[in-house]
C-alpha cells in the first residue's frame, strides 16, 4: 500500500469515528470535504443540504469559497433547470457542468461562477437508501473538465459519507427528542406516576404522586407500597400488584394514608413493564378521586396517555345521534385495517359482518342506551374482510352535569388467544404425554361421582402404581420411560369399560374410577387382568421392556367424610400391596378402618395445615458444656391444630415422612426458620446459628439444592448461620451422591450436622468421608451414661473420635447437673436439653439471656 493510499484509508477511518462519536455535523462534513479533496487535487468541495419545506438547497458554511458565493448559494431551487447541484437534486443523479460559462442551467449565477474562478462543477446528489434527498456534494474546478471513472466514485463515496453522517445526526437527534417526550410526560403528567420493582418497592415517582401522597420521591425510594396503603386494603392492593406482575394490566380502588395522617381514595392503574418479552418491573398510574375532577379534563388526559397504547383506542362522540368516532389510536387503525380518514366521523359498526353474535351486539346497544360499562367478546371484520376476535370494553364519560359526553372504546384482538383456548382447556385437565385426564380432572370426576343426584351407586377407585418404574429411567433414559407409560395408558384404556374413568396422576402413577360394578369380584378380575396385560414385555425401538404393578383399591361401601378419603384409602391399600413384594393387589379393608380413617384425616389436616398456617417454630438452645453460654438453636416444628389442640410432632412428622408431606412441610419449616433468625440476628451483637432437622426424603429429592439457595437468597440469612441436621437415613440410596450435596453444601457455608448418632447402622468409613460439623449423640446415650460404664465408654469413644475428625459433639437430652458435669469432664463441647432449656417461641427466645442458667430439669 502506498503512504497516499494508507493516508487516504487512514482519513475515512478518522471520519467514521466522527460519525461514530456524534461529532458536530459541521465539522464532520468538513473533514469529509477535506478527505475528498485530497484524493482531487484542486478541487473546491461543496456540500448543500436539503429543505423539504421550501424545496430548496443550501450551501454548508465552509471557508473554501468566499462570502459573496456562500451567500448566492443559498435557497437554492431543486429544479431541472437551476445549475448544476439544483439539476442533480432534481434528477437524482450524478450531473456534469464541463463549463459553467456555456451551461444554460447556471443562467442568472454566470457572474459570480466568474468572480469565483471556477470553471467546471460536478454534482452527485446525496440519498438515503430509500431515495430520500438530503442535499448535493459536488466539486469545482478552475478549468473546464469532466470526472474520470475514479473522480465519480470519489464523488459517491463523498456523498454516501454525507448521508450516513446526517442520517446518523437525525437519528440522534430523533431519539433525543423522543426520550424528552417521554420524559416530559412522566414528570408533568398530573396523575401519579411510579414504577415498582417485581418485589413491589418504589423506584421512581413523579411530582404528582409526591403531591397525592405527601411524601418524596426519596422517602418513596425502595419501601413497599403496602406501607402507604389503609390496613383494610392492603390485601386488595397487594393481589392487584400481583396480577400485574403476570403480565396484567388492570385498574382498581384503593385507599391510601398521606403524610399527614389522613386517609383518601385512589384510583389504580397497574401494568407490566415488558423488556424482550420479560416482565421486568410494574408500572402505576394514580389519582386522588376523593374529590374527582372534571370528567372533560379527564378525557383530553385520557387521549395523550393513549397515544402509545397497544390496545385499540376509540374515542365517540355520545351527543351526536349517530355517536361518530373523534379520535382513534395508532393501535386502532393497526388493529382495524382502517386508516385515520377512515375511521374519524364514522360509527363503528363497519367493523361488524355476518358472524357478529346478535345478542353481542344487543348487549353493545343497551351499554350505550343506558350509558352503562360494555365488556364483551365478538367477531369482528378488518377493512380487507378477515375477522378477529375482540375483547371490546366501553366506558361512558360524563361531565360536571353528569351528561354523558362520550363513550370510550377499548378493543383488544384476542384471535390467537380464542385459538388457543380449547388447546389450553384440554392441557389444563389431560396428560400431554399420555393423553389421559390429569390428576385434578381425576379428582373432580370423583367429587361428581360420590355427589351425583339420584340413589347413590358403587363406586370403586384403583391405584396403579407401575414396580421398577425408576430404575428404567435411569438405566434406558426418559424416551424410554415415556413409550413405557404411554403402552401403560393404552393397556389400562384398553381393559376398561367406557364409562370407567382413567387417568395419569403423579410419574408412574395411575388412577381408575369403576362406577356401577355388582360386586367385588367385578373389580378384582379387573385387578387380575391389569397385572397380566401390564406384566407383558415392552418393545421401545427394539429395547424390551419388562415391568410389573402394585395395585390399590378402595369403595365407597364405607360412608366417607369427604370425596378425598376414598381415593387416601386406596393409597393406603396400594401401600400395602407395595410391601407384600409388588405385582399385587390390595383392597382396602374394614378391620383398621378408624385407624385408617384417623391417619387419613391427619392426612387432609396436614395439607390444610400448610395452607392456614398453623404450624410455629419452636426453638431449644444448645449451650456450652462448660459455660453454659448458649452457642445455637435447633429449630422444632409444633402444629397448633384448630380443634385437637396441640399434635405431638411424633404423631404427625412420621406419617409426613410416609405420604411425602415432609417435603413441603420441610421447605417451609426451613423458610420459617432462616426467616425468623435473620430478624432475630439483626437484633443482636452475637448471631447464633440455627439448626433445622433435614428429613431424607426432603435431603435426597431433586432440586434440594435450588431451594436452599433460593431460601438463603429470600430470607437474607447469611449460609455460614445454618446448620443442617441428617439421620444416617439419607444414606439408604446411596452414599456418593450424598457426599456430594453435603460438599456443595459445605462450599455454600451451610454446616452439616449427623444428628442420632449411634442409633442406626453407624459406619466409620462413611463418617471418614462425609463433610460433617458435628455430631449429636441421641438421648439414649446420655440419660445412661452415669450409670453403664460400657455406654460411658461409648459415648468417651465417640468423643475423642470425632475429636480427632475435627468434629464437635452434642450431647441430647441433658436433664440433670450429674449429667452435664459428667459430659464437660469427658470434653464434650455442646450440651441440649431441659435443664437448660425446653424449646420456646421466637418471643421467648428473644427474652432469653446468652449465658443460661442451669436449673433442675421441670
């Protein structure tokens, strides 16, 4: 490359970054001037703009021509005629003036061409890539000549360099002035205006809501809205936010409290802020109508805040007896096919054709009769003749003598919405994998069929539970697995009557409802033949498949409390058949029935529990075997139950563990806990652990994990104040995954604790391997330890192990001052139990000193 070529790049590259960095346009043309005109010695370069409004150009200002010629060049005409730029901005092509002294197109500008000195001008016009006109970029010469083939793409290059340069200005400037508007109309809009986070907190208001309110936007910043809202109504308001945080845009009432004590009424707007298709924020919109204001104001409001709607907006005029529209949305037109000219002085019934529902239409008539509120779903036709469903709304505007003055209109076209909505029902009640009815679908049948009118009929309900389901999945993966539930669906449609009932509850799981059977043995021939046809190999793309299934059923011979007990009695027959080794059957039976009927109401209880919040956490302290100063606490759930009062945790935790419910239960107790004592931390110069018991079901399930982050994350404990509590239990499948959650657990800064050590099947090769903190020696090791020397040499054993495995350990059921002096002599670091402390309330924690007492056990 020659220095004249490296210049010559090096120049546009100079150029590009003026563009670039939004230079001042005067000086980037300059430079372009200057950068063609070093690759056409001699040449006089010259750029004019464009007015559209006059049609005219004008030459930049520049120092390269003198005043009296900058001057003459000015308002231009852009005609065939008008020199050699007026030409080419005309013609929208490359023009060529050899000799401007000969050129009848210069007539009129000879003179000063002359006094100028040049001869010759070339003028390229400069477009945008839709042939708009922004100006000329031509050059002079003092003698006549004509571009050669590369003074032409000189003069193209210069002219694209000038486009792109003004079109990047405009855009600039365009943007600009947009971000003012809309900044302009969310500092000056006389309503309120604000914008929450997903959490509800405020992050921005404008001046009007600091006028409605009371308070600055400073005081606002970061606090809930539900601090500024009435007691009465801050369930109301916070339902409303939540909606709009899903995606709805919706206006309600509520009631606020202003700075100075007082309450006033609101009028709420709330709608999503969508960023690439995710909700990022919640917009507000309020208005004080303690006292409302005119409704006329109110609708020429209305009409800027519509303007950016995506919803089509209508405005009509009610006093006018055919109700013409007087203002449409862009929205509208878009919607509608219709243009503006349209749609202004027209009714709105063109939109409506043969597939419009008359009684639609009625509804919409009798809403603008009685000046009422229409909300409605039609067809409606678009100018080219396709119709679309729309979900109209039309709200009455009345003036200060409570005149309806017009009627407002808003429409959203729901097509894909109604398209979707019987896929929609059917996934919502069925299966997608198996095309079966779903568990609720299930459920809800048998609410019909147990309260159906008329002489009640026998009615039976079946689990089917597939034996081995698992292990296929992990060995021959879920393709695999899918073709095996889905052969499972056919066989089980298959054996059934048509007006049985059969559906895919949870995994492997399936239900069956047998109505109107004569008797028992109706039911169990059917058992019999669903284990035979299950039990018949699976081919899956060659791969056979062998699998069995437990079968439990129950009837509704026994009266029932509830539609739900009959199908937790069939779980309970299905687990028994489960331990009598699987490929079975098992009806439920009478022998045990209030037995079954207590577990299965305690059952129900649970559930309901969870949602009406009846359970507490209770907390005991574990203090130091010598000092007595209280080093954490475990965190013990209680079930305060409406009407049985308080249920001992072994009564209920067990029964959790059996039906599953300890994974919920688990999750809140966890919640609960960390929740709690990060409040209670907060308060203190000290923070104390917490412990909370980790039940291996809850321990071992997928996504485990995920919910102690997101706790941890929720709540704001700090991981290093968690302890988690695990019986040997979590090991029964399988030692190396548990490793290595405790592991990733451990890098969290969440801290392990074995807790009943010693009362499993306790193996010091897995105690080596796992990242345990702590060790707790169950109650029935202590309370003999004064008394058995060979269970005192256990438990000094166990000391000075785990000592030695840099592991503390804890000592349970501490009653008695013999029993914690016994313990500190042997070295052991933590003590819990009575003689301490029972466990308590949060609120009689917090009364709590840090160095207890130690009393007698009571």
């Amino acid at each position: 490359m020659s220095d004249i070529e490296f210049f010559v790049l090096e120049a546009q590259q100079e150029i590009h970054e003026l563009i670039a960095q939004q230079r001042p346009l005067e000086q980037t043309l300059d430079a372009i001037a200057d950068w063609v005109g070093s690759m056409m010695p001699g040449a006089l370069v010259s750029i004019m703009r464009f007015h559209p409004d006059t049609n005219s150009l004008s030459l930049m200002p520049t120092s390269r021509f003198s005043d009296d010629f900058f001057r003459a060049m000015q308002d231009i005409p852009v005609a065939e005629n008008m020199g050699t730029c007026g030409a080419a901005a005309f013609t929208k092509n490359l023009v060529i003036t050899e000799n401007i002294q000969k050129d009848p197109r210069w007539d009129g500008y000879h003179d000063i061409a002359e006094a100028e000195g040049v001869i010759a001008c070339w003028s390229m016009p400069i477009l945008t890539s839709k042939k708009e006109l922004l100006g000329t970029f031509a050059t002079y010469h003092h003698a006549p000549a004509t571009p050669t083939a590369e003074a032409q793409r000189n003069l193209t290059r210069g002219a694209a360099l000038v486009a792109l340069a003004i079109l990047r200005q405009r855009d600039a400037e365009d943007h600009l002035a947009l971000s003012e508007w809309h900044q302009a109309l969310f500092n000056n809009h006389p309503y309120g205006v604000y914008t929450f986070d997903l959490d509800g907190h405020f992050q921005s208001c404008n001046t009007a809501m600091e006028r409605i309110t009371g308070y600055t936007a400073d005081r606002l910043y970061g606090l809930h809205f539900n601090r500024f809202v009435e007691p009465a109504y801050r369930a109301l308001t916070q339902k409303a936010f939540d909606r709009a945080r899903n995606g709805e845009a919706l206006t309600y009432e509520t009631m606020g409290n202003h700075v100075a004590g007082h309450p006033y009424f609101l009028e709420v707007t709330n709608f999503p802020v969508t960023i690439q298709g995710e909700i990022v924020g919640v917009y507000g919109i309020c208005r004080d109508i303690t006292d409302r204001k005119d409704q006329d104001t109110e609708l020429r409001l209305l009409k800027r805040g519509i303007e950016a709607s995506p919803n089509g907006m209508l405005i009509a005029d009610a006093r006018s007896p055919d109700m013409p529209a007087v203002y449409a949305n862009p929205a509208y037109a878009d919607m509608t096919g219709y243009t503006h000219n349209d749609l202004i002085g027209h009714n709105r019934r063109f939109l409506h054709g043969e597939n419009t529902a008359p009684e639609t239409l009625e509804a919409i008539r009798h809403g603008l009769r009685h000046q009422t509120e229409v909300n409605v779903e039609l067809i409606n036709y678009r100018k080219d003749g396709t119709p679309f469903w729309n979900h109209l709304r039309i709200s009455p505007v009345f003036d200060n003598d409570d005149l309806c003055t017009h009627f407002i209109s808003n429409q959203q076209d729901i097509s894909h919405q109604k398209e979707q909505q019987a896929q929609i029902t059917y996934q919502a009640t069925h299966d997608l994998l198996t095309g079966l009815p779903d568990e609720a679908s299930f459920q809800q049948k048998l609410r019909d069929a147990l309260t159906a009118d008329g002489e009640r009929g026998s009615l039976a309900a079946m689990y089917v539970d597939l034996d081995g389901f698992k292990p296929i999945i992990d060995e021959l993966g879920h393709h695999v697995g899918n073709q095996v539930l889905i052969t499972t669906a056919r066989r089980l449609t298959d054996l059934t009557a048509p007006e049985a009932t059969v559906a895919r509850l949870v995994g492997d799981k399936f239900g069956l409802l047998i109505p109107g059977y004569t008797n028992r043995n109706e039911v169990i021939q059917l058992a019999e033949r669903i284990l035979v046809h299950l039990a018949q190999p699976i081919d899956v793309d060659g791969q056979i498949v062998h699998i069995s299934a437990s079968i439990g059923i129950a009837c509704n011979s026994t009266p029932l409390d509830a539609p739900h007990e009959l199908l937790q009695f069939a779980d309970l027959a299905l687990e028994r058949a489960k331990r009598q080794g699987r490929n079975t059957w098992q009806w439920h039976s009478g022998h045990k029935a209030e037995r079954s009927r207590h577990n299965v109401n305690t059952r129900h209880d649970l559930h309901a529990a969870l949602e009406e919040k009846q359970f507490e956490i209770y907390y005991q302290p574990l203090v130091d075997a010598v000092t007595g100063r209280m080093r954490s606490v475990e965190a013990l759930v209680r079930w305060h139950h409406p009407t049985r009062g308080m249920v001992s945790p072994g009564e209920f935790i067990p029964l959790a563990e059996q039906t599953g419910q300890i994974v919920p239960l688990g999750l809140w107790i966890l919640k609960q806990a960390c929740t709690e004592m990060a409040d209670f931390n907060a308060c203190r110069e000290r923070a104390l652990r917490v412990a909370v018991n980790i039940s291996s079901l809850q321990f071992v399930r997928d996504g485990f994990l995920d919910d102690v982050r997101r706790v941890l994350n929720e709540t704001g404990l700090p991981p290093q104040l968690l302890e988690m509590e695990v019986t040997e239990s979590v090991l029964l499948d399988g030692v190396k995954p548990v490793i290595e959650l405790m592991k990733t657990l451990k890098t969290l800064g969440v801290r392990m604790v074995l807790d009943d050590f010693g009362t499993g099947y306790s193996s010091l090769s897995y105690l080596r391997d796992l990242p345990i903190y702590k060790v707790k020696l169950d109650r029935s090791f202590v309370e003999k330890t004064t008394t058995d020397h060979r269970m005192a040499a256990i438990v000094q054993a166990v000391i000075t192990m785990s000592h030695h495995m840099d592991m503390m350990v804890v000592a349970e059921g501490i009653e008695t001052r013999e029993q914690q002096e016994d313990l500190a002599r042997r070295h052991c670091d933590i003590l819990q139990g009575y003689l301490f402390a029972r466990p308590m309330p949060l609120a009689e924690l917090k009364k709590l000193p840090d160095l207890l007492p130690v009393g007698p056990a009571t």
